[in-house]
C-alpha cells in the first residue's frame, strides 16, 4: 500500500480528476477503521475509473470525460432502467429535440396499459451535439402495481423504451416476527455430515437437519452457507464465497440417492453406484480436512449414470418446463461448465469464447450439446432438492424455513465473469480496506458489477440471481449487505489498502432485493457489520431488511452494548464464521492464528492482552446479568459459558436469533480465516465437538450438548 493512502497527503491529486471521480460516484476520501479520514491516491483514482471506461491518461482526457459525462443522458431518449418505490410521486426523464412532443405509456407486467401525460410546459434544454435537445420530466401516475413494468415513448419515428420496476415501500414477510420471534441454527452444510452422505453435507441432510431442529426443538429457520455452483469439475474452489455463479447452485450438494431415477438403475450400473457410497462412507466420520474434489468426482461419475436412465412422461415435462423457464441464462451457464470440462484454463481458444454470444459459440455449439444437457439436468435436480428441503422445513414447522446466503460477487474465471462480462468492471476486484480484525485488508478478487451498465441492462441480471436463490428459501442473507450502497474496488496488481469506495444506486438494488423477496415470501438479513455511516443501518430498517448483530462486536463509548439496546430488527449472533466457534474463540484461538499466519500488525502480546480485556468486559455484563456465576468464564466451563452467552441475547429484543451448529456441539476450529488462501484450510473444516471427534447428524439427537442449548432456545422463545 501506499503512504499517501493511509497519511491524509493526496500526492498530487488535481481538481479535475477528483470531480471526475465524484460525478461517477468514485470517492476520492474514506475513513478509516479508527475514524481517521484518508485520501485516495491520483493513481488508485484514475485506474478505478478506467476499470468504468472512463478515459483518465492526461488531463485534456480527463477534461473531455468529464464533459462526456454530463452530456451522455442527453444524448439518450430515455435513462437505461426507472426504480421507483411504490405509491411515491416521481418522474422520469426523457430527452427530445427541443419543442418535440411525444406520446408515452407504460406497458404493465400484466399486459395491460397505462397513458402518461406530456406535460405543457417545456422543460429545460442544451445545446447537444450541434442539436438543441429538451429534458421532459413525465409524471408517472400513482398506483402503478408492483413489480416489472416496460415505458415506452414514441415521437414521430423516434421511438425508444426503458425497464420500470416499481418496488415495496417497505418488505412485509417480517411483520409477523415483531409478535413472535424466532430462532434458528447457522450451518456450514458441507461440513454437517450424516451416515448417507459421501464425505460432504448434502441437501438430503439440510432436510433433515431442518426437520431435526424444527421439528424437534422449535427453531423456526436454518441458515445455510452460500450453495452457489463452484467448478464444473474437480479440482474445485473450497470457498463457497467465491462461487463461479451466484445465480446456480452447487451439483456437489445433491443427494443421488433421492433422484427418482436412481431407483430405476439396474445390475452394473445400480452397483457402481453403491459402490462409490460405499467408498465415500468412512469419510463421513473422519476428523480431517474434507475433500470435496474425491466427493465431487465419484457423484459426478454416478449422476451420469442416472442421467442416463430414462424419464417418465411427467418427468420429462417438469424438467422441460424447468428449462424454459430458466431460458438462455441456464443454457449458457450449462455451455459454460461442458466447455470447461474440456477447454484447460489456459487453452488459447478462450480468447476467441469471449461469451455465449461469442462467433466461436455460434458456430462451435452444437459440438456441446449433450454434455450441456447434462449440467442442464444437474440444476433441475439441485432446484428439486432444494424444494425438498424447504418443504421438510415448513412441515416441522417452521415458520421461515431454509434461508439462503448470498455471496459478494463471483470468480474472476467463472460462469457469471464469462456470461455477464457486458455488465462487470474489468481490471479491478472487491474487498475491503484494513480493519480491526483484518489489519492487512481483504482483497477476494471478485469483479464487481458495473454500476451504470448494470442499470443499462435493466438490472436483470441482478434480478435473475435473485429470483433462482429465492424461489425454494424462506429467506435470504446478502453477506456484505453494504456492497450494495458502495463496494471497495481494488486495481490489479495493488494491496488490499490501495482501494477506493465505488457507489452504487441503493434505491435501485436494495428495491429489487425488496421486490423480489416480497414476491417470494422471504425475509432479508443484511450483514451490516464493517465500517458504514449510520444512515445505511437506518434505510435498511426503513424497508424492511434486517440488520445483523454479533455479541462481541456490539460495543458502545461505555462498553459492551446491554441487550435491552439492541435491533429488535435484526438476527442476532454470539459470533460468525470468519471467528472461532465460542469454544475456540474464548481460548484466544484467532489471536494465535493471525499471529502464525503473520496477519497481526503490532506484537501479539498486545492484542491478546486487548483481546482478553474485551472479552473480559462481554463476560462481566453477563455476569451482572445473573447469567454465570461470579468469576465463571473464559475456558472453565465452556458449555456454561456457552450457553450464558446465548441466554444473553435472548434478552435482546431482535426478531430473529441465531445458533451456530459448531457452538451447539462444542467445535473450536474457526471455518474460514479472512486475508489467507492454503495458508490455512478455509471452509474444509468438518463438524466436531470438543474432542475433536467427528459428529454427524444421526448423533445430534443424543448429543447433550446440542440438545442442551437447542431446548434452552425453545423455551425462551
């Protein structure tokens, strides 16, 4: 990183390129997680804008972008999407040679027509391009329902459209939370293993976990890790944060046993099958690091076994109706995975399979046909197991079901970079800057979305994801919620603290996520935590997204936060997984590895002593609280201690509470490791308790452990 980045000294930044920097909602300053406001290097500055396409080598380029940039709406008829929230007052733009009247509409998602009225009195104009253009504000009319919508406007043969999407005010699906609150388990489902899994947690066993915990105990929702698709084949990307698309999901996570056709193989074929299960069964109870590439690839072997059997007449037409209502963005994600079982990542032929509209595509397509109908086949059946899944929540029942995480963003390489390139800003990744516990930063090395041709394109690619995630989950958590407000963009080639803050349209993304939840009758979890103004916490209450609490992050000037001041509207936590489990965390674990991984910036005497006096400070409030016995704490009795800190946030009068499965049974590893890749096994950590022996689901109900805390949240809730 650079010293100017971190010293306040902008090293030479000039006025015109910093107001170019704002007018495409580039911030030129951000404040540190100390509170001390920094300036963005000249550099990071002019390489995040040409990462926009906007032209920044010499100031006479700067100067003729900023002057392009003001007049681009006026050159248009019409902005590339309208967002608006429903039953508020607005207008939309529309620019016409001056004097020009027009005759406008709205085509509504239902077919049916709405006229709009040209208003009288002329607007403002500019001279644009030698013609002398007017901007027509055009009220749109109250009323306007819900959701999808198309305007159109026609002047003489000038004709031109734009998306409008007409957004809740506010998201309805938690209202019934503020009378009864819930609380639910947090799963890495890889991890959560049963004696009919292969090595690695499966949808079968997020049935079952969800009817475990439902049923059985009273929790009202199971929150999963993100199910996004990782590679198409082994070797594949341990983190489901780093997905190569957020709109499909993982085929590792089927159950090939729960397939109908399964039943129907015969003789050889039914025994290979076994046999891989067979194989597969010791790895279920085994402590080590999981192996998700020797699971992968023996399902991958007997999926294509039972893609072979053929389907009933009523089986064909629900997997050809799941096709058609995919459409093209599942054919091109399925084309994706058959040319990368084939193409290395470094064949010279990706140069010219630029995209699935690509000359190459065209011509080399049908080539790929059959192995694009197997991966086809592949979602249609994670889509039914998931289906499954949430059906077997809601009939334990729980009042939210199977609630979905949502990653960041996408790998560089991936479908989503592959298919959506249009859409994403080339040359730079997402992270975050340094922070408490992340003193390096965080570079994930995901392209963000480009915030104006995102909005050219209707944001439909962003409502796609959503729609898919969606539509078999009682709920969604965006993790890192606050990239949809602003997103840390890195240049390549630079550290994670030579960034600057990218600002998206809110209203629009947060609308859309709104819309398309109210829609599917889900609620939204926002991870808020990081630095943010505090506005955004209170935007995000205004249309009812919840917020996220974690115990030892909640801190006031005068301490540790008392539970009656938290979020009634959020799920609150005692930790996350990018800590240690309670158990772990309150033996300093993270501490002692940051410093063998060299990740701490001052002598690890230092922050295990500051370390031991937050913690310190948490345990006394719980103390004071007539939680845990006078002096009690720490690693005594860690299930004690456990099980105060959870009866703590019990008092708190958040809507949604939060049980991590590796706190109910007693694991200490931490699951993931911010700022590391090989350094440390980040998400191939299995479930264990406090002896380091395996645990599987079929042990949870006999565990006194889980049963323990789990009826300690049943009965308070």
């Amino acid at each position: 990183m650079t010293e100017a980045n971190f010293t306040g000294e902008p090293d030479g930044n000039t006025e015109l390129l910093r107001g170019l920097a704002e007018h495409h909602h580039v911030a030129t300053t951000f404040n540190g997680w100390d509170g001390t406001r920094r300036e963005v290097s000249n550099e990071t500055l002019s390489r995040v804008l040409e990462a926009l396409g906007v032209a920044t080598a010499t100031p006479q380029a700067q100067a003729e972008s900023l002057a392009e940039a003001r007049l681009q709406p006026w050159r248009r008829m019409l902005p590339g999407s309208v967002v608006v929230r429903e039953h508020r007052s607005t207008a939309v733009a529309v620019h016409l040679p001056a004097g020009m009247r027009a005759d406008a509409w709205i085509v509504l998602e239902d077919g049916g027509r709405r006229e709009l009225d040209w208003p009288a009195l002329p607007g403002e104009e500019l001279d644009v391009d030698g013609v002398l253009t007017g901007r027509t504000l055009v009220p749109l009319p109250a009323g306007l329902p819900l959701g999808w919508h198309r305007i159109e406007v026609r002047a003489g043969e000038r004709q031109g459209e734009t998306v409008l999407v007409v957004t809740p005010e506010r998201l309805t699906t938690t209202e019934g939370l503020d009378r009864r609150r819930a609380w639910g388990l947090m799963a890495q489902l890889y991890s959560v293993r049963s004696s009919r899994s292969w090595g690695i947690g499966d949808l079968g066993d997020l049935a079952d976990l969800a009817a475990l915990s439902g049923g059985s105990h009273g929790a009202g929702f199971l929150l999963t890790n993100p199910l996004h698709a990782a590679e198409p084949a082994p070797p594949v990307e341990p983190s489901p944060y780093l997905p190569t698309t957020r709109r499909f999901f993982n085929p590792l996570y089927i159950r090939v046993e729960d397939i109908p056709e399964y039943g129907y193989l015969h003789g050889e074929d039914r025994a290979k099958v076994e046999a891989a299960a067979h194989s597969l069964a010791a790895a279920n109870r085994s402590d080590q690091k999981l192996d998700r590439d020797a699971t992968y690839a023996a399902k991958l072997a007997a999926l294509e076994l039972v893609f072979s059997v053929p389907r009933s007449f009523a089986r064909q037409q629900q997997f050809d109706r799941f096709c058609a209502a995919e459409g093209a963005g599942l054919s091109d994600f399925a084309l994706w995975c058959a040319l990368s079982e084939k193409l290395p990542a470094d064949d010279p032929r990706w140069q010219q399979i630029t995209g699935p509209d690509s000359a190459w595509v065209q011509e080399h397509r049908q080539e790929y046909a059959g192995r694009e109908q197997f991966h086809t086949w592949l979602q249609w059946i994670c889509d039914q197991q998931l289906e499954n899944a949430q059906a077997a929540a809601r009939s334990a029942g729980m009042e939210i079901g199977i609630v979905h995480d949502l990653a960041v963003g996408v790998h560089p390489a991936g479908a989503d970079a592959w298919m959506l390139r249009p859409v994403l800003a080339p040359g730079v990744s997402v992270g975050a800057p340094p922070d408490m516990f992340n003193q390096q930063g965080q570079d994930w090395s995901q392209p963000p979305w480009h915030p104006q041709r995102l909005a050219d394109a209707g944001y439909l690619p962003y409502r796609d994801m959503l729609r898919t995630i969606l539509r078999h989950a009682g709920g969604i958590r965006v993790d890192h919620i606050l990239g949809l407000f602003r997103l840390w963009w890195i240049p390549q080639g630079s550290g994670p603290g030579d960034g600057a803050y990218v600002h998206f349209d809110h209203e629009a993304l947060i609308g859309i996520l709104v819309l398309e939840a109210q829609r599917a009758g889900a609620v939204v979890i926002g991870e808020d935590l990081g630095v943010f103004e505090p506005w955004v916490q209170e935007y995000l209450a205004e249309r009812g997204v919840l917020g996220t609490s974690i115990l030892w992050f909640e801190h006031t000037p005068s301490g540790p936060r008392p539970p009656e001041e938290y979020r009634q509207g959020a799920l609150t936590w005692v930790n996350t997984h990018d800590l240690p489990p309670t158990a772990g965390y309150l033996a300093g674990e993270h501490v002692d590895l940051r410093d063998s991984l060299g990740l701490l910036n001052r002598p690890v005497e230092e922050e295990r002593a500051a370390d031991a006096a937050a913690q310190e400070s948490v345990l006394a409030l719980v103390r004071s609280r007539d939680l845990l016995p006078e002096g009690a704490g720490g690693t005594d009795n860690v299930q004690q201690t456990v099980e105060a800190l959870h009866s703590f946030i019990l008092q708190t009068p958040s809507v949604l509470i939060g049980v991590a499965l590796a706190d109910a049974v007693g694991e200490r590893r931490t699951q993931n490791q911010p700022g590391t890749g090989n350094e440390y096994p980040n998400w191939r950590i299995p479930l264990c308790g406090p002896d380091g022996t395996a645990i599987l689901l079929d042990d949870l109900p006999a565990n006194s452990r889980f049963t323990s805390l789990a009826d300690l949240m049943k009965d308070a809730i």
